[in-house]
C-alpha cells in the first residue's frame, strides 16, 4: 500500500511508492491555486530524487502562470529566508528532512516563509478536489535561477547584532563537521569560514546519498563520536539533510544532547536580550530553569515548528525552538534554523571561554526518555480523555495530547497523525528514574487497552 504523508508543513512519500509525479502535480497545482499569483521560491535538498522533483514542481507552477525562482541545492532554512527576503507569495522546499534516501517531500510555505497555518492549510486543501485549471501559453511563469541565496542567508547571520564575528574569530575553533552528504554540505563550510573556524568534514560530499540513517541521533552518530575524539577537535557539528536541526558532539566525543542545543541558545540570547521564550510541549524543562534566571517566561505550544512560531508571535518572543536541535531566532527569520543555531553556539563559546563540555556541564541536567504504544481496539484520542480524567487533578496541558507536570518529573502523551500509536516522553532528573516512570505510564495505557 503507497504511503504519502499529508500534514500541515506539506506532503511526504516514498518516491516512486506514494510520491508519484501525478501526487506532486496534483498538490502543487493545488497550492498555486492558493498562492494564485506572484512569484514562488524553489529549493531543494541534496537527496537524489530531489533534481527529478523539482522539475515537476517547477513546471507545475509555470503552468499554473507562476514565476519561479529556482534557488538550487540549499537549506530548507534559507528557503524560508529567501521568500521573505525577496517579498515572494511563497516557498516550496524539496526535502524529506531526516528521512532515508528514498523519501522526499514538499514542504509549503506561506509568504512570509513560514509554514502555513492550519487556516491556510485547510484552504489550500479544498483546490485537491477542484478540477486544475493550466494557463494558456502566452500566459505561462517564468523561472530564473537564484544562486546567491546561501550567501545571502549567511551575510545576514554575520550581520546580527549579538554576533562579534572577531571574537569567535579570534578563538580559532577546531570543528569536525558532519552534513550527511545532503544540503549543509554546500552551506555550512561557508559560514565557518567566515567565523575563522578549521573544519574537518567527514559524511560532507555532493553525491546526495546518506551513508547512514540521517536523523542526527546518537546512535546513528556513533562514528562521528569517535572520530572527534581521534581529530581532538573543540566541536563536532552535525546537521540533517535540510539543515534545520543542530546537534552537538563535545571535544570528548560524547553527545552533548539535541535538548542541549535550544538550553544554551536560550541561555545566550536572554542573558543580552530578555524576553519571551516559546518552545513546543515536549522539550525540556531546562528551558524553563534557564529563563528564570534572568526573570523570563516560557510558553509553550503544540508540537510542530507552525506552531512554535504561531506562539512566538502571540508572545513576542525572542528566541524559540523545539528540543529536536531546532533553533528558532526571529532577528533573523521564524524558522528552524541550524546556520543561525552554529553561529549563536560559537558566540556562546567564544564569550564564555568555554569548552562545550564545561558549556554543557552549566545547564540544567535532565534525561528524556521516549517510548510508544500501539494501538488495537481503542483509538488514541479515548485513551487521551481517560488519562485526562485520571489526572484531572494535576498541573495539566490539554493544547496537544496531554502533558502532566509534576514536581519531580512531566509526561507528554499525544498521539501520533500517521499511525494508531500513542508516544509517551517522560523527563526527570535522572535516566533511571526517567525510565521507571515512562513504564508505569506504557503499563497505565496498556491497561486501558
């Protein structure tokens, strides 16, 4: 049975199984029907489906009566600048992200860069059932090429304000970094040569095959690990195919933690400019201990990068991300970024005359563990309403599944929007406490099932 995932950021598939030429004209046809003019920005991941994407995203939309602007092989983060940098109706992004070569995606953007919320989504979606109307020839979209726009999204970063490019200059790091052969392979080297760092690339050529699983966690990154600590580098920088999530490695080769990398962010960027921090309902808490050192709030929202931003705005906040490595800083653009995450780390760094273990040694530690159940003869959302009855009387978030917060530990339960599994993230103190409590809540669930 062909697998096409349909969410709000856009649609995702297996090429070929699922993610048929017919699927790709028939939702991009759809979503220039709701762009319905102007200019779109097209770019694309490495991945080697990617080329063959978007020349039927690119035509789809030229028939449509569309320009396009084709911004080559890029970071979905500098898609999402790019459209607000040029004042285009929208984005398309090819990339599957973290998914393995065979998948790809179009992720839709709004325009202002961002993912479209779930207004604009459910009205893109009613031109799915509409008959695609294509413009005659004289009226045709034009497309150019865009190649400058990494360089463009890079001299911002530099321009920020809280950035002292000379400083991190003048620390002269060590870095071993880690593109997975996908999209940072063309952006990332960039911006460390502009901050004066050696790099030693590994996993960083342009054949767009992944040589591993792509999703930065660690056990996916055990060869990394270990050639940091061979290189006896200060860092290792790791990215996923579209360059939106950051994850660290420390100078010893140990994982610094994906929830560590938006910790230190949010540490940095409060302690030169308080203010509002917004992250989704299952990252950690050592957000929230961070910000009440410098009298701060955190809000939190539904899980998906939409929504985070959607939060952000409400409360002005001045920086945001999710606990998957997800760097989300509004001087630049909403949006998850991982270029802008490289530069802010390095200035955390730099100021602090820190290695990255001592960095991390200076955060609030806690342990995540993540589990899931599946489902047979109940349906997700029943087995929410019984747990939110259960714990009627505790500290509760209903916005996304159910989060309970207790003084020692939370649990975030949801469900997920593609199979009937619940996933359960439990946070605590320390790993075997974390792990104890995650089981009492499979054993609670497995109960009512």
């Amino acid at each position: 049975m062909p697998t096409l995932m349909v969410s709000i950021s856009g649609i995702r598939g297996i090429v070929g199984d699922g993610l048929s030429p017919e699927v790709i004209v028939k939702y991009t046809s759809a979503y220039a029907d709701f762009i319905e003019q102007g200019k779109v920005v097209v770019g694309r991941d490495a991945r080697i489906s990617g080329e063959m994407v978007k020349q039927i995203v690119t035509g789809t939309l030229m028939a449509k009566g569309l320009d396009v602007i084709d911004i080559g092989i890029v970071p979905t983060p500098t898609v999402q600048f790019t459209v607000k940098t040029l004042e285009a109706q929208g984005g398309i992004a090819i990339t599957a992200s973290h998914n393995p070569n065979e998948w790809n995606a179009l992720k839709l953007l709004n325009s202002t860069g961002q993912f479209m919320s779930p207004e604009e989504h459910e009205k893109m979606k009613t031109f799915l059932s509409t008959e695609s109307f294509y413009e005659s020839w004289e009226k045709l979209g034009k497309r150019e090429e865009y190649y400058q726009a990494i360089d463009n999204h890079i001299d911002e970063i530099l321009k920020l304000k809280l950035l002292d490019t000379e400083k991190i200059r003048s620390r002269k790091f060590r870095v071993l970094l880690d593109c997975v052969n996908g999209a940072g392979v063309y952006s990332v080297p960039k911006l460390l040569d502009k901050l004066g760092c050696e790099f030693i690339p590994i996993n960083c050529d342009k054949s767009g095959i992944f040589p591993r699983l792509p999703e930065p966690l660690p056990e996916n990154l055990i060869d990394t690990m270990q050639a940091v600590k061979e290189n006896k580098v200060d860092l290792g920088i790791v990215v996923d195919p579209d360059v939106d999530r950051l994850v660290l490695i420390t100078e010893n080769g140990e994982a610094f933690g994906e929830e560590n990398t938006i910790t230190q962010v949010v540490k940095f960027i409060l302690s030169k400019t308080p203010g509002n921090v917004a992250v989704n309902l299952s990252t950690t808490r050592a957000v929230e201990d961070v910000a009440k050192e410098f009298s701060c709030k955190v809000f939190r929202a539904s899980v998906g990068e939409a929504n985070v931003v959607k939060k952000m705005k409400e409360v002005d906040a001045v920086i945001g991300g999710e606990g998957s490595g997800g760097v989300i800083y509004p001087a630049l653009h909403y949006g998850r970024d991982a270029l802008v995450g490289i530069a802010l780390t390095l200035q955390h760094l730099a100021i602090k005359e820190l290695s990255l273990s001592e960095l991390k040694s200076r955060l609030p530690q806690y342990f995540i563990v993540k589990k899931k159940i599946e489902l047979q003869n109940i349906g997700p959302d029943d087995v929410i309403r019984n747990l939110i009855f259960k714990y009627q009387n505790q500290n509760l978030n209903t916005d996304d599944g159910l989060r309970i917060d207790f003084e020692d530990h939370w649990v975030h339960m949801r469900k997920s929007n593609t199979e009937p599994i619940i996933r359960i993230i439990v946070e605590a103190k320390n790993k075997k406490l974390a792990e104890e409590i995650a089981d009492k809540y499979v054993k609670e669930i497995e109960e009512l099932v």
